[in-house]
C-alpha cells in the first residue's frame, strides 16, 4: 500500500483531508519501519482522548461523582475499545510495519 493510498483512507475515515499528511503518515507507522514512528504521538494523542471523553462525560453525566466518572472514561479509552474502533476502521491494512511486524502478524 502506498501513501497516497493511506491518505485516502485517512481522508474517509475523517471526513477531513489532513493539512500535515507527514504527521498522519507518521502516526501509522510502526517502530519497526521507521524511527519516525507513532509513539510520541501516541502519546500525546493518549491525552488529547482522554480530555475529550473526560470533557464529554463531565457533561452528559452533570451529577455523577468523580468515581463513577473515571470507571467510565477508563472503560472508553481501555486498550480493548482502541483495539476495537482500529479493526472496524480497518487500521491494521494501512499501517507502516517493519518486515519483522510484518512476520510476527
């Protein structure tokens, strides 16, 4: 797959046609392909997530105490959720993998 390819894709499951494409090249791109890889966005990104679901369940749950609040966010930002939302945009298929990546699946 090529990068113009990814940029399709990207573009799709956005709905936005990204100004700095190197930087959502990058954020496909795994450790073993480059050493520009996604970790320090990943990151960063970890963060921006978890503000803006902490932002949106402080608002759709106005009485909720601060507990119940962080089981929730916790829930939705889980590695299994991420996992989940990456299979069903098909993530996987546009990634930038090494050729060990690649072998390990």
């Amino acid at each position: 797959m090529n990068d113009p390819d990814r940029l399709e894709w990207i573009r799709a499951v956005t709905g936005w046609d990204p100004e700095n494409r190197m930087l959502f090249l990058q954020a496909l791109t795994h450790g073993s392909a480059s050493a520009d890889h996604y970790e320090r966005l990943e990151f960063l990104g970890d963060r921006v997530l978890g503000l803006v679901i902490g932002a949106w369940l402080y608002q759709l749950h106005p009485q909720e105490p601060e507990g119940k609040l962080s089981a929730r966010l916790n829930q939705l930002v889980s590695r299994e959720v991420c996992a989940e939302i990456a299979r069903e945009i098909g993530l996987q298929a546009h990634m930038v993998l090494g050729k060990q990546a690649r072998d390990d699946g």
